[in-house]
C-alpha cells in the first residue's frame, strides 16, 4: 500500500506523465518563457471552461485577489465584507490595499458566508463582498449577488478551492463557480484541483471594462509596452506553469468526480456517527471536494489528529485560528465582533486525505483508523 498522503500529486503526475513532459518540453523548444501562446491559450480555454469572456492567467490566487480589488477602484478606508472562517489571503490583500476588512460569521453547515451576518455588515461605506467557496462547496450565490445587486456594491468569489464546481439558480440556470459575480479569483497551487507545479492564479469577469484593468495592472500598469497608465504590479503565470494547466484542465471534471467518490466512501463509513459531522452538501451546487473536512463532537481534534499521525496517516486544521484572530490585526479597530459559529467551528473542524489517486484499500485503512482513533478519544 502506497504512503497515505493529503495529496498524491506524483501518482497523479504518472498517469498523465507523457502529455505533461510533451507540453513542457514544446515550451523549452520555443524558449517562449514569458506571456508565450500556451499563456495565451489557456486564458481562452479556462474562459470556455467556465462559461465567461475573460479569463486573466497571473502569478497566484493571492495576486489575482489584490489584481481584483485594485481594478474596481477600491480606496484606503473602504469596506470589503468577508468571513473571517478562511485562509488569510482572502483578507491580507484586503489589509496591504489599507482597505477595512469587515469579517462576518458563516453557516454551521456549509462553511460559508451567512447571508444575515452579511446584511447586517452592510454599511454606506461597504465597497465590495468577497463570498468564499471553501473546501469545494459553493457559497449561497443567488442570494449573496441580489444583496450586492440591491446596494450596488460588486461581489468577488473566492474560487480557490471549488474551480470545477456548479451551481443551480432558482429558474434553473446553472453557472461554474467563480463565473456568477462582478469577478472570480483562483489560485492553481499544486494541491488544488485544478493545480500546476508551482505557482498560479487568474482572474475572472465578463466586463470588458474590467478585464482591461485587470490586464494592466498585472502588466504593471501598461496596456502599451512602456507607457504606464496606472499603478500596477508585475504578476505573470510562466508559460510552462500555462502548459501544464492546459491539460490538467482537461481532465478536471473527472478529478472532481473522483473526489466525489472518494468523499462519498467516507460519508457512507461515518454516517449517523455521534461523534463525526459529515460534509453538507447543498442541493443549489455541486460540491467539488477540495478538501474532506469533518466536524467532531465529544472529542478532542487534537488529539485525534496527532493519533492519526502516529498511525501514518496525515489530517490537516483548515484553519486553527479564524482571521480576525490574526495577530497581523492587533492593530486595526475590527469593532465589536460576534462570530459565534467561526468560533465554535474552529476547534472541532478536522480534515482527512482527499485526492485523485486513493485506491478502496487506502480508504478502508483509513476510515478504520479514524473511527478506532474517535471511540478510543471520545468523552461522551
């Protein structure tokens, strides 16, 4: 039996090991290492994937969230709604732009943004709300772009961790995540579903207007070469980074769906289980399992995680301490702040291996270690 990991990614590397050496080695040939064609032609085919006009390949996630934020116009003082239940990225950038970040609380069940902590955080000042997709399920879009809509205020989707995932409107129309806001951002960080072998990101939007600023601000300001209209930053996804993307894109459906059937083995080995809280999956999307993240009653995480470990099976906390903890916040006034499900998601949220490659005995020796390791801990 293989070595369990959070990630396989060599396994996964092998099966498609002779279009990834060819592609990179057709980038070497032409030494076109900067803005080259795959660059180009993977914007266009992520576009197609998601169903938008514009898809802008840059440096990272982080960036393209910045990128975002620059490009609407934001300034110093104004408000940008987001949960503090999320990977500090989605609120640096907020910070390093000397924006305010104004955290709201989420749902118990679906890990994402509250829509009445969300109504309530709206103020005159509030300029922009960041929803995030975490763990592969789709924050209540519908719901979230009618409340932008009604105070005119543009909504950004965090998409790092739910690239390939769907989502159902009420009438029946069906959109990708990262395609039903003002913008989309992602991150292709080797781990993510959609990942490469370094870094990367991009940027989502069908506003032409919009699309062009994103464009110049990670070209450093620069529609025409050396003429610097704005101030920008230098944020490029390298061509090999592009080629890799272009087909791993192909095959993202199918890593979805073996996530899905991976998390699927789980649900059915934990359900009705007193101790365990399986992933919700909301009827309006199509959860893409970025991550298997359980919640534990009458037990300690910790230590469950450090048995686990000590059983060669690894778990991950996403996230030990919410954003508005942070001590990178010590000195910014947050105000009065109740987050009364972050703070109780927090210590009981644990995450078990997910990716493409497990095989039934990996999962079997799995699964039997976690429920020994619960009914070993558990207190109740």
């Amino acid at each position: 039996m293989h070595k369990i990991q959070m990630v396989d990614l060599k396994r996964q590397y092998a099966k498609i090991k002779p279009e990834v050496d060819a592609a990179i080695q057709q980038v070497i040939d032409t030494t076109a290492f900067i803005n080259g064609p795959d660059v180009q032609e993977f914007g266009k085919e992520l576009a197609a994937y998601l169903g938008v006009k514009h898809a802008i390949p840059c440096a990272n996630g982080t960036d393209a969230l910045q990128i975002t934020l620059m490009a609407l116009g934001l300034k110093p003082g104004d408000e940008v709604i987001t949960p503090s239940f999320t990977y500090i990225a989605t609120v640096e950038v907020v910070a390093l732009l000397q924006l305010k970040p104004v955290f709201v609380d989420v749902d118990v069940d679906t890990y994402t943004m509250n829509l009445d902590s969300l109504k309530k955080a709206i103020t005159p000042k509030t300029k922009a709300i960041i929803p995030v997709h975490l763990y592969g399920q789709c924050a209540q879009m519908e719901e979230i772009l009618a409340i932008g809509k009604a105070h005119n205020i543009p909504v950004i989707e965090d998409n790092a961790q739910a690239i390939g995932g769907d989502y159902t409107f009420t009438d029946g129309k069906k959109y990708k995540t990262g395609a039903m806001a003002t913008a989309g951002c992602t991150s292709f960080f080797p781990s993510k579903n959609l990942g490469c072998y370094g870094d990367g990101g991009a940027m989502f939007t069908n506003d032409d207007a919009l699309a062009e600023k994103m464009r110049m601000i990670a070209n450093h300001g620069q529609k025409v070469r050396y003429y610097h209209e704005m101030v920008g930053c230098n944020s490029r996804l390298d061509s090999i980074q592009a080629a890799i993307l272009r087909i791993k894109l192909r095959h993202l459906d199918s890593y979805c769906d073996a996530r899905r059937n991976v998390a699927s083995f789980y649900n059915k080995a934990f359900a009705n289980h007193t101790n365990i809280v399986t992933p919700f999956e909301a009827a309006y999307s199509k959860h893409v399992y970025h991550q298997y993240t359980l919640q534990l009653k009458n037990v300690d995480r910790d230590a469950v995680s450090n048995a686990m470990a000590e059983r060669g099976i690894p778990t991950m906390i996403y996230y030990p301490v919410p954003c508005h903890k942070q001590q990178m916040f010590d000195g910014i006034d947050l105000g009065e702040l109740n987050l009364p499900v972050t703070d109780f998601l927090n210590p009981c949220v644990i995450s078990l291996p997910i990716h493409t490659e497990f095989t039934e005995e990996e999962l079997q020796y799995i699964v039997e270690n976690f429920l020994n390791v619960i009914e070993t801990l558990r207190t109740a």
